[in-house]
C-alpha cells in the first residue's frame, strides 16, 4: 500500500486554509498512486494557538471531518490527519482515519500529554490500541509521544497492527526520535511506522520535519528533510509477513517475567 506523508505545518489557525493543503496534497499523493495520505499532529488546526485549540476543537463526525471525507472520496485514497476533538466539555488531542469512500474508520485520542501545553490544553485519552483494517492491513493510530513508550507501541503488536500510522509534533532537540527510535519501534515490534511530522517554526517551538516511514527490518523506506514535503513509500504485506517469520521478538517474549512493568 502506497503511503504518502505530509510534512507540513499548515496555516495555524485557520481550518480553512488547512483543508485546502490537505486537498492539494490528497490530490498529489492520489496521482502518485497513494492509497493512504497522513498528515501530522493538530493538522487541522495548528498546534501553537494557545486557546485557540478550544475555540477551534470539533466533534470526530463535526464539519472539517465532513470536509476531508469529502476530499478522501474525491481523490480515492484514504486521509489520517491530526486534530483537536471536542467531547463535551473536554477537548482531546486526538488523530482520525477516514477511508477512501469517506467512511470514518477510526478515532484516537493521545494517551500521553507532553509537557505543561498540552496538559493545559487536552485530556489524556484513554484507549492505547484503536485500529481499522484498510487495503487489507491493520492499522493503528498513535500521537507523536506516544510512539516513544515501548509498552504502546508493544501493545499494538500485539494487537497485530501492521502499519503504525503517528502524526506528530516532533520539535528541537528531539530529532533523535525520528532518525533512530522510530526505526527501532518498527524492528522490535515487526510492523511498519508512519511518523509524520510538522516542520518549522510555530509559536515557541520550532519543529524538526524528518518525516519517516520505516520498515519491519528497521530501515527508513522514505525520509523527509527539514522543509514542507511530501514523500512517499510502500508498505508490503509480503516482506511483513517474511520479515516477522524470520525476526521472532514477539513469539519469543516471557510474558511471565514482565510483571514489574505494571
């Protein structure tokens, strides 16, 4: 499955113009032949807009989902994009996948809240693993830090999730999380890793980009460099089935020793 991911950071506070990037990267990635379009963490919105996050938060089935089922329809692939959601009187930091006909498949909202923004802004989520099959993969969503707790994404293994799809807020000095641990979470947990990531700088941060999509075997099949980009890679079935045929981690594992993890 061809996979496209969006590095860029958008048009922070305005869902408009938003929308219009993802439209026109939707339909570059689709010609492409893309199956699959990601878009990085709080996409729709922009990241650092303080109380805006609030102002501009949504339900998961509000208008701007409305909106991108109607660009994932129209350009016939399928869109994960980040956003603030809004659940009655708490707002959530949460990532959404819509299939190619439009269908919302799948809604997370990010377990682990990095540093006083976003426990300011968010609730933490509470659900780990929230997956949906596309193409004939299972895939799972996860949120920038969350990618960084082993037990999260161990849990997604598995749950038996294929293509790990994490929009992300990746910033200075971390960049380290992108060129080796993401990598590394997709050869311990044998499955491909979507990291997408916002570039630039926003607000009091300044986003790292380096985008990547890596392989069960722990090798980036794309990377994006410090700019808006898009870039593309494929996720194969076949080399994932070989590569968790030959890479035992997890039939290896002594869940009886693992106690003290909990």
């Amino acid at each position: 499955m061809r996979t496209a991911l969006l590095q860029n950071s958008g048009r922070p506070g305005s869902t408009v113009e938003n929308l219009k990037v993802l439209d026109e990267a939707a339909g570059r990635a689709a010609a492409a032949g893309a199956a699959l379009l990601a878009a990085p963490e709080m996409f729709l919105t922009g990241y650092a807009i303080g109380d805006d996050i609030a102002r501009l938060a949504e339900p998961a089935d509000g208008d701007c989902a409305d909106a991108i089922a109607e660009i994932a329809s129209r350009h016939g692939l399928a869109v994960a994009y980040g956003y603030p959601e809004r659940a009655g009187e708490a707002v959530y930091n949460a990532a959404q996948l819509i299939s190619a006909d439009g269908t919302r498949l799948a809604n997370y909202r990010k377990t682990h809240l990095f540093g006083c923004f976003e426990r300011d802004h968010f609730a933490p989520g509470g659900q780990p693993v929230v997956q949906a099959e596309l193409d004939g993969l299972t895939v799972g969503l996860m949120i920038c830090y969350d990618v960084e707790f082993p037990e999260n994404v161990r849990a997604h293994a598995l749950a038996g999730t294929d293509l790990l799809v994490v929009p992300t807020a990746q910033m200075h000095p971390f960049q380290f999380v992108a060129e080796s641990l993401v990598p590394v979470r997709a050869f311990e947990n044998q499955m491909y890793v979507a990291y997408v990531n916002r570039v630039g700088r926003e607000g009091e941060f300044e986003f790292v980009g380096l985008s990547t999509l890596a392989g069960p075997d722990g090798l980036a099949r794309t990377r994006a460099g410090r700019a808006e980009e898009l870039v593309l890679a494929d996720v194969d079935p076949a080399f994932l089935a070989a590569s968790r045929e030959a890479n035992p981690y997890l039939t290896d594992r002594r869940p009886g020793l693992y106690g003290s993890l909990v």
